[in-house]
C-alpha cells in the first residue's frame, strides 16, 4: 500500500519520479524519526512509508485518514509543530519537523464523559 | 496594514490569469493560496487533448514564469483567507497566517471547486478518498495511493483519473456505481448515474461511441447496461461496470475489501453480494463550486436546493453584485481549466474598469476574451456536467436585473 510512483505515459511525456528531484529530510512522527521528501506534504511523506490512519475521530474514536487531500475537507488534521489541526495534506515537510496524531484512543479514555458518548 | 490594489483568492489557473494580465499593467497584485505549490487543479492534470498533451503542471509553470516577469505581482502560499470586509475605500481582508489583515481596493475570488462526497458504510476508513485525491497522490506527489483500488461513482473526472492511475501503474478493479438508495431516500439514483453516460461517451473507445446515441435512449440504455458482463467493458485503462454497484466498504484500521452486488435495468440490487479485495477506494461524486467568500462578502446568489449549483450571481467581466468584488474559475461553475483561464482573463478587464473608474473601458479586450472563452468551451475536452450551460444563463440574465434595479 506503500511507495513512490514513477508515471511513464505510453507515447506521451513522461513525469518521472519525484524523490530523484526532491531531498531527503527527517521529521518525526508520534516522536519516532521518519524520513520524507523535503517540501511535500507531510500526509504524502507518512503515506508513502505505509502509515495511512493520520489520526483519530474525536467522537468516534475511529482511525482517520486523508481523504481530499488539497485541504477542503479536514480529515486529516494533527498536530504539527506545536499547533493542533494543521492539515497534513498542505503542510509541506521539513528537516526536524514534529508531527503527531491527535485524539489516540487511550487519551479519549482520561475526559469526562466519554462513556456517555 | 499592507496595501495592495488587487488581492487574489487562489492561485489556479483562474487566480494567476488575472494576476498576470494585471500584473503586465503594472497593478500591484497579490495572490493568496492556502496549498503550499501555487498551480490549484492544475497540478494534477494530464491528459491527450486532440494530437497534444494538457500537462497541467506545465501549464501552471509557463503562467507563474510569466507572473515572475512582472514584479507588482506577489504570491502568498501556504496562507488561508478566511474573511473579507468591505470598508468605504476596498477591502479588509483576513487570512490564517495570524499577521495583520490586507487592504485591496479590489478582490477577485478564485476559490475553484470541491468534490461531493460519496457516503457508503465504511467511507471514513482510512484509503477511502475522492477521486481527486487519487490524482493529486499519483500525479503531483508521485506517491501510491494503493496497490489496487476501485472508483465509486460516473463522471468526468473518474475516466480521467482512471486512465492516470493506469499510466502510473496503479491497479484497478473497475469503475462502478454508488449503492441505489434505501426505500423512500430522494436523491441519487441509478437511471441519473447511468443518464451520464451518454455524455462521457466521446472518452470511450472508438468501437463503443456509436452507441452513445442509444445510450441517449432510456428503453436502450437499461438494456445495454444490465447486459453489461460483470466483469464491465475496457474504457479509460480500466473496466467499467454498469451493472455492478459498491454496497460497503470493509476494513480494521484501513480498507482490505469492497462489497459488490449487481444491479437489474431498474437500478435495483439483485442475487447475492460478494467482496473484492482492494487497499483503496476512490469516490467520485461530482464537484460543485466554493461560493462561501462571496457569499460572505455580501454579493447575490443563485442557490440550489443540495448546494450542488450554488454561484454568486456574476457579468460578463467577472463582476459581482457587489463593487470591486470580482470572481473567476469555477466558483461560477464546473468547467475546465482553459475555460478558468479565460474567465481570469475577463474578471482583469472588469478590475481595470473598476480601480480606473472607466466602466466603459477596454473594449476590444473583452470582445477578444469573450471569444477565448467561447473556443475554449468549444474545444473542452470534459463536459462536466451538461446542467451548467442553462444554470450560467440564468444566473448571468439574474444579475442584469439586479444590477439595472440596484
Ligand atoms: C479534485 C479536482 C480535480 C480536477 N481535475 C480536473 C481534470 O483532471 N481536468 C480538468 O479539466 N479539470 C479538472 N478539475 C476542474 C478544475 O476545477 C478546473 O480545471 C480548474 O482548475 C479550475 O480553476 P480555478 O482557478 O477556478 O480553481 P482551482 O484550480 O481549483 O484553484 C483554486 C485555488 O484556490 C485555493 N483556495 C480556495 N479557497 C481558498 C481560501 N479560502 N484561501 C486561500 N486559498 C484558497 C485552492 O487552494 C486552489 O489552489 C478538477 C477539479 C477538482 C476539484
Ligand atoms: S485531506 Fe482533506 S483537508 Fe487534508
């Protein structure tokens, strides 16, 4: 479910791979180093490593993952470099970057209320 | 505060048309774009147009090296604008980057378009994405969206993101419908999803488009389509299958399978349901425009009753019932991106008129966009939706009125 593509078009232009162009860079993700592509977005670089589940539904308590991937429809928040419900899809990567899922289940456990829900 | 004399929602092919035909007069413009890659759909575009390619990315480099010629043109990515105010002399506008707000004398909104959900049980699994998804993945980012997927749902843009996918090596199980709905649920049904099909048929293979006049025949089109084997007809690098439609999609922590059953000429679901296995699901249910800015700044709207055709009333230059607040691209409605660009091109010639104070102004200009725009709807190589032509009359006949009674 994973990779990076290289898209050759029968008898037309051919696009190529993206990682030839872009550098390599290390960001962390839920506090264990990854690598991904300098200036994509972060949802892109966690995908095409296998990670697919970006997150949690606060009500719910289901797995989350991109879905319009151009930032129309906030499925796939987190929390990037401090702040809560950036969009992974538009966030681009960058050397040191923190990223983190919000709302894991053994943290919707400890609030008030949630066994009414 | 800064000031500009224009300021750009969108940096599509709409957004940066105008930008550079404003920017070639020596306007200060700046364009705003809440994606960090200025281009909007542009990006992921690619397909054979007659005897050429449309590569969108191209397409977007050539109009922001045009942009870079001309230095009163400035983009800002990366920056949402979540509001707009009208003060006496222009704009106030607000944007997500936590910095002062912008003031422009002129607005134009260049927000595009977005896709309308397709919600099956199991659509919020993670590896269930819309179609556009699928294309921004493969083709601008170059990442796999799975090793083999399904599309859910007829129209334009799955064929297009179909025979994409197939280019870059992505397998599919096919192209087939939403779920017919439950008793009583008004809406979608199969007979409307099929009805598309006449319409999309120039993309089919050569041997099956003289069946696009039967398929025009509702007596016809149920009997080609049930009789469709199950497997469905190669179109686009993939097979189509009319017949068979996605009831659910299953999974623990991301999508391992689909649940299919197969559809009678009625549209109603018959014999047993069984699953395919597939890593990714793509929905394609249509796009509709993003209309909220000018709505929010005030100008008249055209809506519709599930918000599916919901525009700002607009002129022939772009303009708005609102002075200085101008739109382009397919806030007006869902058209291709050759069609955007000349829309851009229009809206710069009602902004010139505006911040000169010349209403009359630049005419041959607006005669000459004016049959841009209509070769480029000629030569459209999709048709999203054939509804658009009738509703753009409308709307535009609306705002004459509105505009000679105000
Ligand atoms: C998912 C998808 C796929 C498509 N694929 C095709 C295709 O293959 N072929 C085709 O011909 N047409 C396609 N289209 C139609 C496409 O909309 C047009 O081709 C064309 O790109 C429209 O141009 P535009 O400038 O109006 O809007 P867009 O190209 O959509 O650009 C709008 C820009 O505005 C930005 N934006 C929106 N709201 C805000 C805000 N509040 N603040 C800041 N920025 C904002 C967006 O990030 C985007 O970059 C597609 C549309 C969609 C939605
Ligand atoms: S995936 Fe829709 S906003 Fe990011």
């Amino acid at each position: 479910m994973s990779g990076r593509l290289t898209i050759r078009i029968p008898g037309g232009p051919d696009l190529g791979p993206q990682a030839e162009t872009l550098r390599q860079v290390t960001f962390s993700f839920d506090g264990q180093p990854v690598v991904g592509l300098e200036g994509e977005p972060v949802a892109m670089s966690l995908w095409a490593l296998g990670y697919r589940a970006l997150g949690w539904n606060e009500e719910s308590g289901r797995q989350r993952g991109l879905y319009c991937a151009i930032g129309h429809c906030f499925e796939c928040r987190m929390t990037i470099d401090g702040q809560r419900d950036q969009r992974a899809c538009c966030y681009p990567v960058r050397e040191g970057l923190a990223v983190s899922r919000q709302s894991k289940p053994v943290d919707l456990e400890m609030q008030d209320g949630m066994d009414q829900v | 505060m800064s000031q500009t004399d224009v300021l750009v929602v969108g940096a599509g092919p709409a957004g940066l048309t105008a930008a550079q035909e404003l920017g070639r007069r020596g306007i200060r413009v700046t364009v705003i774009d809440e994606y960090p890659t200025a281009g909007g759909r542009l990006l992921g575009q690619l397909y054979q147009a007659g005897d050429h390619w449309w590569v969108g990315r191209q397409v977007a480099e050539q109009l922001l090296s045009d942009i870079s010629g001309h230095p009163a043109v400035r983009l800002r990515l990366g920056t949402s604008v979540s509001g707009l105010e009208r003060r006496d002399k222009g704009w106030v506008v607000e944007d997500t980057s936590g910095g002062e707000p912008a003031m422009a004398r002129a607005v134009l909104l260049a927000t595009g378009a977005a896709e309308i959900p397709i919600a099956i049980p199991g659509w919020t699994l993670p590896g269930v994405m819309t179609v556009g998804a699928a294309q921004v993945m493969a083709n601008v980012h170059r990442v796999r969206p799975g090793q083999r997927g399904v599309i859910v749902g007829l129209g334009a843009l799955s064929f297009a993101v179909a025979q994409e996918l197939r280019w870059a090596g992505v397998d599919l199980a096919g192209i087939v419908m939403p779920p017919p709905p439950r008793n009583g649920m008004p809406g979608w049904t199969v007979e409307e999803e099929w009805r598309k099909m006449a319409h999309l048929a120039h993309l089919a293979p050569t041997w099956m488009r003289p069946l696009s006049s039967l398929l025009r025949r509702a007596g016809w089109r149920r009997r080609l389509l049930a009789g469709a084997p199950q497997a469905g007809v190669a179109v686009a690098g993939t097979r189509l299958r009319p017949n068979v439609a996605a009831l659910a999609i299953e999974g623990d922590a991301a999508v391992s399978a689909v649940v299919l059953q197969r559809l009678n000429g009625h549209g109603n679901l018959v014999g047993e349901p069984w699953r395919e296995a597939v890593d990714f699901v793509c929905t394609s249910g249509g796009l509709r425009p993003i209309p909220d800015l000018a709505a929010a700044a005030g100008a008249a709207m055209h809506y519709s009753w599930d918000g599916r055709y919901d525009v700002p009333l607009f002129g022939p230059c772009g303009d708005t019932t609102v002075p200085g607040l101008y739109v382009a691209g397919n806030i007006l409605g869902i058209e291709g991106a050759a069609v955007a660009m000349a829309q851009g091109q229009l809206a710069s010639v009602g902004i010139l008129r505006h911040l000169l104070g010349k209403p009359d102004g630049f005419g041959p200009e607006a005669d000459q966009f004016a049959l841009q725009l209509a070769e480029a709807r000629r030569h459209a190589p999709l048709v999203f939706d054939p509804a658009w032509a009738a509703i753009h009359e409308k709307v535009m006949a609306d705002f004459q009125r509105e505009t000679r009674e105000g």
